[in-house]
C-alpha cells in the first residue's frame, strides 16, 4: 500500500511578521538545552531563514505559483520533486532549526532558481533566494565553519537525536583508521547464587565478536585478556569449558569460533592469560567469529556492604561495530532491579570514573535503556547472530544453572560509539 504524503496547506499570501502567526512571535521564557547552548547561532539563524522564506514567497507570487503544491512546480517548471518538496517544507518547518536539514546545496539551488529563470522570472526575484542562502552559510561559517560541522553540533542537541547520524559517521571512520570493524559486539554475563556464601554471587562472562574483518593489513589483534588466571583458584577468572588438553585455561569458544586463514594464540603475559589472531585476509574472505568465556566464583555482593552499595556491570566498547549487545541474566532471587538503570560513557582519555559527578559529565546523550524480560520460555534471540542462544544454553549447561530460574536485562543499540562504557546498575538491597 502506498504511504500518502502530507497535504501542505498553502500560507503563500501569509503574513511573516513578528506579530503573524509565522513561527518567529515570542519564543517561551523557559528554553530547551539546545536554545540555551546555542542562543546566539539561533538568533542570526532565524534572520537568515526569515529572509530566504520571504525571498521564496515572493518569487512564489511573481511566478503565479504554490510552492506549497510542490507536485504542481515539479510538472510546471520540469523540476525534481524531491527538490520541490525540500522547499515546502523550509516553508512548513515550525522554527528556523527544523528548516536547516531541508536547505538544498549549492546545485539544488541553482536547479530550482534557474528553471524558474527559463520560465521568464527576472533576477530581480531570484536573486534574493541566492542571498537569503548566501546570509545563511555567512551565518554557519561564523559560527561553526560550515554545514556538515553545523549538522554535527546539531545532531549532539537534538532531544530525539539519539546521536544516530553522528554515530554512523564515526563507525565508518573509525573502520578506516584502525583498519578493522565487526558486524557485532556481543557480551552476556550470567549472575548466579554462589553455593558457598548465600550473600555473593559467581559471574560467568561470555564476550563475543561477530563479523570481524580487517580492511587493511594490521598484524595480530589482541582479541581477549583474562587477569592473573591461576588453575583452581576460584576468585580469578576462570573457563567455563574444559581446554581439549585438560591442562591449561582454554577461554575460546571453538565450536562458535571461526577465523578463516589464521591462527589464534594464546600466551601469558604480565601474569594475565591473552589470545591474539594472527595475520589473515582482508575483507570477508578472513571474517571471523570469536567467542569466549570465563567464570569467577563470589565475585559480586547480593546485598548491601557499607562500601558496596549498587551492582554495577560495565561493558568496554574499544573497536567499530554495527551492532551491539549486552545481555545480564540475573538470578529471579537477586533483589533491587525496582532501580534498575543503564547509561553510556565516553571514556576517550580516561577510564570511566567512579566518582558521580565526573561520571554524569561523561554520559552521552544516547538512549540506552534497558529491557526486562521476565520469563525467556519464548527465547531470547538475537537477529545480529543466530547462534546466540545455542551458546547461552552451553554455559548455562556447564554451570548447571537453569534457564527458568533468570530473567534477562537487555541492552542493544546500533553502531555503538567507541571508546565508551556501557554502564548498567541497580541499587543492592538491604
């Protein structure tokens, strides 16, 4: 079924005044972050729109013509109806910023002001849409430098941006520089009651990356690193599966991993166990998969000790990635998600504090809320890795846990910003 488009209501004869009903009246005495952060731009920004939609609507009137039919310009003057509709809507946009993302190029606009030329419209009434624009990059070159900058500044004060178009181009430029990205950037952590202290609990860490390609030669990749692993002892992390030797820590996932023409190593260094993959193809002939797993027994508190008060999961995101994941399956015994809360940290030159307020002055403007799932009868795929659950119902297999007795905290977002840490908590009980 084909989508309608809106009906644009024509304000061609509408008055632009302060006192009309136009949209640059009295703004409201409180202000939003982004009217307050960018006060100045915004009041020669609503000058420079002011002029460019008096400019249209008088060109509008000389030429006999409703931009607000853009459908009927764009068969009248043999115009791209793409190019027609962007100027509708810089008509329609409730404030000057809305209008911004619809202000056609430098070639958009010679298109659309020369076909009117060729129509026999005289300069005298096209010339002034070229200077209302011209005001209007002055205006961004004094304030920002020019658009794509503007687009970026905007992009991070948008209450509903979420910075998507921000995060996309940082993935893709990210991939460029450090020569390598993943499709997916996957971690599941399995909190359970440990049988020793009834007030701790034991953390199974499952890590994963899905997709993992070089796009230039790079060497090896450190891929994973446990710290100080000493066999049998329980308060260091540990595998979750039985190394094919029987004898040395195996942390890889080798039914899940796959790292076509290489090689992965593992070797201790500085008292921590790491595993790199070597040299390999570029691009998706060497796209590999690479799981792992460990365990550490009472590594957390249940309850609350005068110096531990929250559980607190931190997740690192280091390289580019599509998608990505964190999944906590919390044991239905485990007390306080009522406070349940996740957010997301730039840690560029520094590691994410513990202190709060540094820590509220690193949170990004990203939406990162967590989801919570009751019950998982129904599953609890994931569409960026169609294994996901097979390696789940391993671990909790090997910890001989029970699927039933956990609900699931889920938090996933699409090209997640690197470096930062994802960061979800709740407070413990009493």
């Amino acid at each position: 079924m084909r989508t309608k488009k809106p009906r644009l209501t024509s304000i061609v004869a509408q008055s632009l005044s302060p006192r009309s009903g136009g949209g640059f009246g009295p703004r409201p005495a409180s202000r939003s972050p982004l009217e307050v952060a960018l006060r100045a731009f915004r009041t020669d920004c609503d000058d420079a729109i002011q002029d460019l939609r008096r400019a249209l609507l008088s060109l509008a009137r000389e030429s006999d013509s409703d931009p607000l039919k853009p459908q009927e310009v764009s068969r009248r003057f043999a115009l791209n109806k793409n190019l027609t509709w962007k100027f509708a809507r810089v008509l329609l946009a409730p404030d000057s910023f809305a209008a911004i993302p619809m202000l056609p190029g430098p070639e958009g606009l010679e298109i659309y002001l020369r076909a009117f030329e060729g129509a026999g419209i005289d300069l005298q009434h096209t010339d002034p849409v070229r200077a209302a624009i011209r005001k209007f990059d002055a205006t961004v070159a004094h304030h920002f430098g020019d658009r794509a900058q503007l687009e970026v500044v905007l992009d991070g004060l948008r209450s509903d941006g979420n910075l998507e178009a921000s995060r996309r181009m940082a993935f893709k430029g990210m991939a460029g520089v450090f020569g390598m990205r993943a499709r997916s950037r996957i971690t599941a952590q399995i909190l359970s009651p440990n049988s020793d202290n009834p007030n701790n609990a034991d953390v199974t860490l499952i890590a994963g990356l899905v997709g993992l390609q070089r796009l230039r030669p790079i060497g090896s990749l450190p891929v994973f690193r446990a710290g100080f692993v000493t066999p049998g002892d329980p308060s260091q992390p540990q595998p979750v599966f039985a190394s094919a030797d029987q004898q040395h820590p195996d942390f890889l996932l080798r039914d899940f991993s796959s790292f076509p023409n290489a090689v992965v190593r593992s070797f201790e260094s500085g008292g921590r166990h790491c595993i790199e993959l070597s040299e390999g193809p570029l691009g998706r002939i060497g796209e590999s998969d690479l799981f792992f797993a460990s365990t550490i027994r009472g590594r957390m508190n249940v309850r609350k000790m005068p110096n531990d008060t929250a559980s607190e999961f931190m997740t690192m995101i280091s390289l580019p990635a599509e998608n990505f994941s964190s999944d906590l399956f919390v044991h239905k015994s485990f007390e306080g998600l009522a406070t349940l809360q996740s957010s997301i940290h730039s840690t560029l030159g520094q590691p994410l504090s513990q202190d709060e307020t540094q820590r509220a002055n690193t949170m990004l403007p990203i939406d990162c809320a967590p989801t919570l799932i009751e019950e998982l009868s129904e599953g609890f795929a994931l569409s960026t890795y169609p294994r996901y659950e097979a390696i789940v119902h391993q671990a909790f297999a090997a910890i001989g846990a029970k699927l039933a007795d956990y609900r699931l905290i889920r938090v996933t977002m699409a090209y997640p910003p690197a470096p930062s840490a994802l960061l979800v908590r709740w407070d413990l009980p009493d």
